[in-house]
C-alpha cells in the first residue's frame, strides 16, 4: 500500500530524515513514535508530496513525485494545525471542502456525519466548536471521498483525555473498516491501542521497527524521559548520563533516556547534582 525507499529530507543545515525505509501493508495501522523533531510530520509531508525529498515513495503503486495529485487522492489527511474560518458553519465547511475535492452535489454525508457526531453540529459556527469537535470535523473532511488511506498528524496532541479516547474510538472504528492508517504521535497511551506496528524515530532516523504486540519485549517497558535542555549542554549531558549506564540519544533540543521503573527521581538528582538545567520534560 505503502512503500518508502531511503527517504532522505534537509531543511538547509538540518538533517530531517535520513535513509528510511518502511513498507505499510493494506489494512494495517502504523505509527511514526518519536519525540518531537524526531522527523514525523516531515515524513507525513513527503507522503503527500507537499515538500521536495530525495529517495523514493509509492502509494498503491503510484510514485509520489511523479503523481502527486493521484496519490493524494487516495489519502486523508489530518494536520496537527487546524485552520478553519471560524465565521463558516460546518455545512458550509463541508459544502466547500467537497467541492474542492469535486465530489458531486448532494451526495450524502450523513452516515459519515452521524459516526463522527457531527450531525447536530452543521449549523453551528466553527468558532464555536470544541477542540474535540473540531478534530472530529477534520477527520470527517479528511473523508469526504472515502479515501483508503488516513494520514494524521499527532491526531490528539490538542485534545483533552476524554475527546483523545473518544478520537481513538472513532479511528479504530475506521481501522475495523479497512482503512489504511498512518500517524504521528509522541504519546505512548495514543499508540498502544491504535497502532499494530510501531515505528520508532530518533533524530530523522528509524531506530525500532516493531509490532506493537512486541514493543514490550523490544524496549524492556522502560520509562522514556525526552529533556528539553540548553543545546549547548546536551553534549555534557549525553557523557554525564552514559556514564551513568543510562542509554541516553540526543534529539536536537535535548536527550531521550531510557530508565527503570523507580528511577526517575535517581536520574533527575544526578542531573540536578551537576548543574544541569533542565528547560522541560516529558515521560512516556
């Protein structure tokens, strides 16, 4: 369905994605699991054939730079960035995105509308919409022409933890349809349920590919520590911590570290006993 080859982007100095390759079977739901910077929506872009890229990528058999327009229309697409005109009813969304994707006039969203809950929400303004509303509106607009396959990007990173479940209800449903699904994510509580293969990125770089049922055994259920930290002392951070016998990989904006479970507070205090200051963190 899917089929990247040595996939390489650079954003002038910056190395975005470098040499991946991964295949995504028909049916299948994949994510693309890395801390941010880790190349996610870049590859999610490439997919679509938004930006330049050196390598290759075929969607059901269509080259994506050669065919751009076709292979977009196999797609869905949901940005993490929402832009709406908040002035526009839903209708009138849905009326203008339809006739974007030139789908005939009255053709019948309904039962489009009415899995996503969406029905009673046409005359409401978009302005006046929930951020879970408004997720649910840009994945039924994603699927206006009952594209085969979903991209989605961090899908629930604005969403508060009863719209995330109901959100992943809804793509789950659509997996069970058939749908062909790939997405980005930072959060491990998004990818365990959604996901049946996980693809672990680190710097632009595939560092795990694993059935999700498997991931457990890949990574020892280690906790996961990504540190926001000053770039000039990542270097003295990764030696600090390797020294330690933490496996530590520096991301561009800090490190990701691997620990055990009860050893946080242990790993922080050593941060905290160097001087190292720590802008932001997150544990998966």
């Amino acid at each position: 369905m899917i089929k990247v080859t040595y996939l390489t982007k650079q954003f002038g100095q910056l190395q975005a994605v470098t040499n991946l390759s991964f295949e995504i079977k028909e049916g299948q739901a994949v994510a693309l699991w890395g801390a941010n910077g880790a190349g996610k929506t870049t590859i999610l872009h490439c997919l679509l054939n938004l930006i330049p890229f050196a390598g290759e990528i075929a969607v059901k058999g269509l080259n994506v730079q050669q065919e751009g327009k076709n292979v977009r229309q196999q797609i869905g697409f949901v940005p993490q960035e929402l832009n709406f005109h908040n002035d526009l009813t839903v209708a009138e969304t849905i009326r203008f995105y339809a006739q974007l994707k030139k789908i005939p006039a009255g053709h019948d969203f309904g039962p489009l509308l009415a899995q996503l809950d969406l029905a009673a929400c046409l005359p409401k303004k978009i302005g006046n919409l929930s951020g879970g509303m408004k997720q649910r509106l840009a994945l039924a607009l994603a699927l206006l022409a009952d594209p085969p396959i979903l991209l989605l990007d961090e899908p629930t990173a604005n969403l508060d933890i009863r719209s995330r479940d109901t959100f992943i209800q809804l793509l789950l449903q659509f997996k069970k349809a058939g749908k062909t699904i790939l997405f980005s994510s930072h959060r491990l509580d998004e990818v365990l349920p959604l996901a049946d293969r996980v693809l672990l990125l680190e710097g632009g770089q595939l560092v795990v590919d694993t059935p999700t049922g498997e991931l457990e055994a890949r990574l020892g259920w280690q906790t996961t520590l990504h540190l926001l930290l000053e770039h000039a002392a990542i270097p003295a951070t990764v030696a600090l911590l390797t020294g330690h016998g933490y496996p530590v990989h520096p991301n561009g904006r800090g490190v990701r570290v691997q620990v055990g479970a009860g050893e946080k507070g242990q790993l922080l205090h050593i941060l905290y006993d160097a001087g190292v200051r720590i802008r932001d963190f997150t544990v998966d």
